[in-house]
C-alpha cells in the first residue's frame, strides 16, 4: 500500500513538473515581424545571470534574487535587493534596497533605499530616496524627494522641484518655481514674491 502511494506521489510531482516546464516554455513569445521578445514570466540572479536574457520584455512577473535587468517590464517586478528596467516600467515595483527605471515609469515603486527615474513617472514612489530626472506625477514619500516638474504631493524631509505644483510638506521645501503650498520649517519657491518663507509659503 505504501508502494502504491509513493507510486502515485511521484506520479502526480512529475506531472507538476511538467506542466511547470510546459508554462515556462510557452511563456515566452517572439513576434516574428517586429523582432520584439517577451516573455510571462522571468527570474533573475544578477544582470548577467537571468532567465530569460536580459533582451527579453517581461509581460506578467518577475522574480530577482539579487538584481534582475530586462528591457521593459509591465507587470509585477519584485527583488530582494534591485529591480532594473532598462527602459520603462508599468505596474507594481518592490525591492529590497532599489528600483531604478531607465527610461519612464508608470508605476507604484517601493523601495527600502531608492526609487530611480531616468525620465518621467506616473504613479507612487515610496523610499528614503525618491529620484524623478525630468517630471512627476503622483506622490513621492521619503526622507528625499526630487523631480523635474512636479504634480501632486512630496512628503518628507527635503523636497526638492524645479517646477510644477502641488503640494510639498517637509522640513525643508525647495523649488524654483511652485505654483501651490509649501508647508515645512523653511520653504524656498524662487518664483515667489517672498522666496523664503517660514511654515507655509504659498504661490498661485
């Protein structure tokens, strides 16, 4: 009777098995007029150990061990230490230490230590330190926010913009030109008739 039992076990882990290896296979797809290679699912080491090559989109879920590193990612990214998107990144980003986006995100990125942008975002970045290279849209929460044009709300120590509007709450608030509320222990809009103020500086 045990024979039997360890017979159907094995029976059923090998059909697991299987199957687990069929889904990874037709997981992957390449559209033969564009060239463009994308793949459900992938699993990352680091940028030189990952399955698929890094070459490949991600369109579903991706697993980084340590670091993973593809092109773009729609979906869920989720790593240990770093996430990288060589280009953009739409979903749900959650690292350990860093999510960097080379490109532009459209996303919610969350982060023990960064959250990265080379271009634009759209979405939520939560970190220490949160990095948007050209504009931003959304909420940046984190001891240090910076974006090009912000829309929305920085909430932490410093808040750093060179343009928009919104909202910024913070120990020290700074931007070249803010149209909206500043709200900390020194807030900087140089745009403003009175550039510095104390508490609550305003421009509309």
């Amino acid at each position: 009777m045990k024979g039997e039992e360890y017979m159907k076990a094995n029976a059923i882990r090998t059909a697991l098995m299987l199957a687990a290896a069929s889904a990874l296979l037709l997981a992957f797809r390449v559209n033969g007029d564009t060239g463009e290679r994308w793949t459900a699912v992938a699993l990352g080491i680091c940028p030189v150990i990952e399955y698929p090559r890094a070459d490949y989109d991600v369109k579903g879920f991706r697993l980084n061990l340590l670091a993973g590193r593809h092109g773009n990612v729609y979906g869920g990214d989720l790593g240990t230490v770093v996430n990288i998107c060589d280009k953009s990144c739409v979903g749900l980003q959650l690292a350990g230490l860093c999510n960097v986006v080379g490109d532009s995100a459209w996303s919610v990125q969350l982060a023990a230590a960064c959250n990265y942008s080379d271009r634009y975002s759209r979405g939520v970045q939560l970190a220490a330190a949160n990095w948007s290279d050209e504009d931003f849209a959304g909420v940046q929460a984190g001891c240090f926010n910076f974006a090009g044009d912000v829309v929305g709300l920085q909430l932490g120590v410093l808040n750093s913009a060179e343009s928009g509007g919104g909202l910024q709450v913070g120990a020290v608030n700074v931007s070249g030109g803010f149209t909206g509320v500043q709200v900390g222990l020194i807030n900087i809009n140089l745009s403003s008739g009175v550039p510095v103020l104390p508490i609550v500086n305003m421009m509309f």
